[in-house]
C-alpha cells in the first residue's frame, strides 16, 4: 500500500508512529543523513533513524499531518518510492527525542559481507497458509529473547540471545532445524533479510520470511496463532492487537501475567526484563533482574 495519506487511513489515531525501512545503496550516508535531520527536525518529528550505505531503518512518531509530509517527501525520492510503510497508534511521549546516526549497518548482524535476502519472502497470507497446512513447518522467532517473552507466534521456536548481533553464533544451536521448513520472523522485517541470508549460508535450505514481519501480519490476521504483545523499541514498550489475546508475558520474579518491562537497575546489566507492577511495590529488590540477585546483588550495593 503506496498511498501517502496516513493520517485518513489511521483515523481516529491522531499521533501515528511509522516504521519502515530499505536496504538500498546509499552512497553519501552522511549528507543524506544530515537532510533526514532537517526534514524531520522542520516537522517537529520524533523517533529514531539509523542511516548506512546498505539503506535506511526508521521509526518516526508525530502529528498525522507532520507524518504524511514527510512519507511523501521520502517517496518522493526515487530511491525510496515503494518503501513499505507500518503504522500503529502513538502519542507525544512515544520517543523523547529525534535521533539520527549513521551505522556501518541499518541493523547490526555481525557476520561481514552478506547480501540481505528477498526471494524467499512470503506474504502475510502466504506464511499463514504454510505454518497451518504444512506439517513440517517451524516457526522461527530471530529477535531478541525479551521480545519474545511479550509475544511470539504459538509453538515457535525463540533465540536465547539478548542482541541480534548474537544471531551468527547462535544458528549452530539451531541445527535440528536443517531438515525442517523454518518459516522465520521478526518485526517488520529487516532482521529477517540478513538472518535469512546467514541462515542459507549455513545450509538451512528450506527457510522463508514473513514478508511485513508481525506488523504485516497482524494487520491483516490481528491476533490468529499469535500469543501475547509485540516488542517495540519505544516508550510504549509493547503494542496489541486486543481481540482475543493470549496474553503471555510473565514477570520474571513472581510468575504474574505482566507485559510490562523495566531495566535491571545495575548499570553493568542494565537488562531488559518483565516485572509486574505488584511485585516491585511488594519488593524494591525486584528492580534487579533475577541474575543480578542470584549474583548477590542488592538494591543498596547496585550501581545505577
């Protein structure tokens, strides 16, 4: 869908959040990340967007008519007229800030020269249809372990790994899955190019993507053979689809259904982890991950 008036496909959402990105040779990464500032800086747009030769990986929150504006300015640059654009509802404090960088990758893998896949894609419907009808099918969730702990698809096999740069040295835990139709996923996508790429190019021979990413996907199916909430990288934390959930996220202390996220307050951690509400009012010991107290670390010794 090409169209740039988001604001009419979003209503009543008054402050949408997009998400979108291309792998697409950028050869000034820096001068074209210097516009991108200016352009979202003169909207009053805020959000996050990572800039390298390889392409563009962005999530931009403000006013529906800031954000129509700068769709249609980002299209209509050429090399950007079908960027797929994802949209959910947000508010003023989705980002705190605009953040433009320019990586040496729009997504950090790790694993040298790799050319990002996109012949084994499948469409929403398509991915669906495989993982009900095909009894060899596996789920494959290649994002990060916290996010799926929120939600994940139902009976996929999740990553242990706390980064997407982990993900190279993590697929030999995966061999079991060779033989099997792996049929990969993440957020919107971008990972899945790269990790379908390193997958293949460790003799997983039968792997597609979910083309979209759970975005996509839930768009068009909303909550069919998905549990729980969906990870964003943002204030709001996590997103739903609310009929019918089945809800998943589990506070890593108590057990207690919870989709709410904290960091552990020790700053050499810092991870990220589920922890209900109840249970840090019940223990303020609990702002530390399970880890950090295993370790014998205390609220009063925690640097933070």
């Amino acid at each position: 869908m090409h169209a740039t008036n988001l604001s009419a496909r979003l209503a009543p959402a008054e402050y949408p959040v997009i998400l979108f990105y291309k792998y697409i040779t950028i050869a000034d990464a820096e001068t074209f990340a210097a516009d991108q500032r200016e352009l979202c800086a003169g909207l009053g747009l805020k959000g996050r967007i990572l800039i390298a030769t390889e392409g563009i990986n962005g999530t931009l929150a403000g006013p529906a008519e800031a954000v129509d504006r700068y769709v249609a300015t980002l299209r209509a640059d050429a090399r950007f007229a079908d960027v797929e654009i994802k949209v959910s509802a947000g508010d003023a404090g989705t980002f705190p800030k605009l953040v433009i960088k320019v990586r040496p990758e729009i997504v950090t893998l790790n694993a040298g020269a790799i050319t990002p896949d996109k012949d084994n894609q499948l469409s929403p419907s398509e991915w669906k249809r495989m993982m009900e009808e095909n009894p060899d099918a596996v789920p494959l969730d290649i994002r990060n372990r916290f996010e799926s702990e929120a939600g994940k698809f139902e009976n996929a096999v999740v990553c242990d790994i706390e980064h997407f740069r982990e993900l190279p040295q993590y697929v030999d835990r995966l061999q079991g899955l060779k033989d099997k139709t792996v049929l990969m996923y993440c957020t919107g996508g971008i990972r899945c190019e790269k990790a379908s790429a390193l997958f293949r190019s460790k003799g997983f021979t039968k792997v597609f993507q979910l083309h979209g990413g759970i975005a996509a996907y839930q768009e068009e199916f909303g909550n069919e053979h998905w549990q729980g909430e969906c990870f964003v990288f943002d204030q709001r934390m996590t997103v739903r689809v609310e009929e019918g959930l089945v809800p998943i996220g589990r506070c890593m202390h108590t057990g207690r259904t919870t989709s709410r996220f904290v960091n552990c307050l020790h700053d050499p951690c810092h991870k990220l982890f589920l922890l209900s509400a109840e249970a840090e009012a019940e223990n303020r010991e609990y702002r530390l991950c399970p880890e950090c107290l295993a370790a014998g670390i205390t609220f009063a010794t925690a640097e933070y």
